[in-house]
C-alpha cells in the first residue's frame, strides 16, 4: 500500500464511506504480512516508494503465488524477477492483467505512469547481456522511469557506440551491462557527465569467472562516476536508475 492509497482510505473513513471496522482490517497488515513461510512487507512502498518486490529464484510455485496474492491484495503493483514461465501461468491465474517479459523473466502487473523529463538509458555490450540489461529495464520502467536502450555496443566496435553520442550524453543516468573484461563502464564513464551504474554479468569465457572478472574490472575503472552492482543484478541497477531520474 503506497501513500495514495493509504490517503484514499483515510480519506473515504473520513467522509463516512469506509466503516472503522473496515479501515482497521486494510490498516492491521500494514507493517507485514504474516504467511508462515514468508512475511510480505506492506509498509515497503510507504518507506521506499516501491512495494516489495518478489525475488522468485528458489522459490516454489505456490510460495511465489502466495506472496503475489497477498501483495495484490493491497492494491499494490507488482515485479517478479528470475521468474519462469509457468511462475507466469500461475500469477496470470490470480490476475488476468499479468505480463510475461521473456527476455527479462519477470512477471508485472501494473507500474508507475512515467514521471520528469530525463531518461534512463541502458546500454549492453553485446547480445549476449541482453537479459540482465532487459530486468533493469523492466524495473526501472515499473518505477516510473522513462527508458531508452542501445545494445551490443561494446568496445569491440566502439564505433557503434558513438555513433549514438547523442542519446549517450543527453541521458540522466546510464545503465551499463557488460560481460567479459567489462572495460565498456570506463568507456562510457569517461564521456559523460551523469552517473554511471556498471553491471558485470557472468557472460565470458573461463577466466572471466562467471562474472568475477567483470566485477572486479568495474570495481577497479578508473572512470570517475562509475558505481558497480552485482553480477547479473540488472534489477538493482534498475532500481537505482530509476531513483536517480526521478530528480532530474
């Protein structure tokens, strides 16, 4: 429950619209939701500005329906990432208004209308980091953040990249998803002026150690204005994204 929605039912209590027994039952859950096996934090969006979000990987089926059940119970948006197609077919039962987005596998319903002028832009430097660069997309749209993306732009080919010098520039915060030696983030990170959010995925051959190479070649850039999220975490760098362009 978010504050619009929290200020709707005070405010249909107020005009005696809403019985007191009512508003007590919508308000009893506000902090969590107890379900045994999970406690769903209601009070995340009146915190945060975003409800929490279901992180679906070793989770069961029915435990991820259960906790989208109680989330949407509230009236809240909902995102589920490293979801699966059939997590899909199971939210779709409870909710006909449930997205499926292959490439990011994640699950929406609903999401905030897009919000200020500047956009986030999120860059990928090859095919290959589509997917992780794709759940940032996805999360940072949920948000409300206007999203633009250029993809395999990596510096195998720099010129693909600056042949977008425009879009690169003009954005309020860019997103970079890049496997292998990850030298993209400096790239970037050396042309503009806005924050860059680098994201090392786990694509590359054996040395890159399943993205601990990466990791470590953007912790090290020595690109002012670079910071660096986990492997593969396009939904964390997304989420900062998304915060980060609501200023602008």
């Amino acid at each position: 429950m978010d504050e619009r929605k929290l200020r709707g039912l005070l405010q249909r209590y107020r005009s005696g619209k809403l019985a007191e027994d009512a508003l007590l039952r919508e308000l009893r859950d506000l902090p969590f939701g107890e379900l045994g096996d999970a406690k769903v934090d209601h009070h995340r969006a009146l915190r945060c500005g975003f409800p929490e979000v279901i992180y679906s990987r070793g989770k069961t089926v029915a435990q991820i329906v259960r906790i989208a059940r109680e989330i949407l119970r509230h009236g809240s948006d909902l995102l589920a990432t490293r979801a699966t197609p059939e997590t899909y077919r199971a939210i779709r039962k409870i909710d006909r208004r449930a997205v499926w987005h292959d490439s990011a596998r994640c699950v929406t319903i609903g999401g905030r209308p897009p919000k200020g002028k500047g956009y986030v832009l999120i860059v990928s430097a090859g095919t290959a980091d589509v997917p992780v660069a794709e759940e940032g997309r996805v999360t940072a749209e949920m948000l409300g953040a206007r999203v633009r993306t250029l993809y395999d732009v990596g510096v195998a080919g720099i010129h693909r990249l600056l042949g977008h010098r425009r879009l690169v520039m003009d954005a309020s915060v860019i997103v970079c998803v890049a496997g292998m030696e990850g030298a993209l983030a400096s790239v970037i990170g050396g042309l503009v002026r806005r924050p860059v959010i680098a994201v090392p995925t786990s694509v590359g051959y054996g040395a890159n150690f399943e993205g601990l190479a990466t990791l470590l070649a953007m912790l090290n850039s020595c690109a002012s204005g670079v910071t660096t999220v986990n492997i593969d975490n396009g939904f964390g760098a997304g989420y900062s994204a998304a915060l980060i362009a609501r200023e602008d």
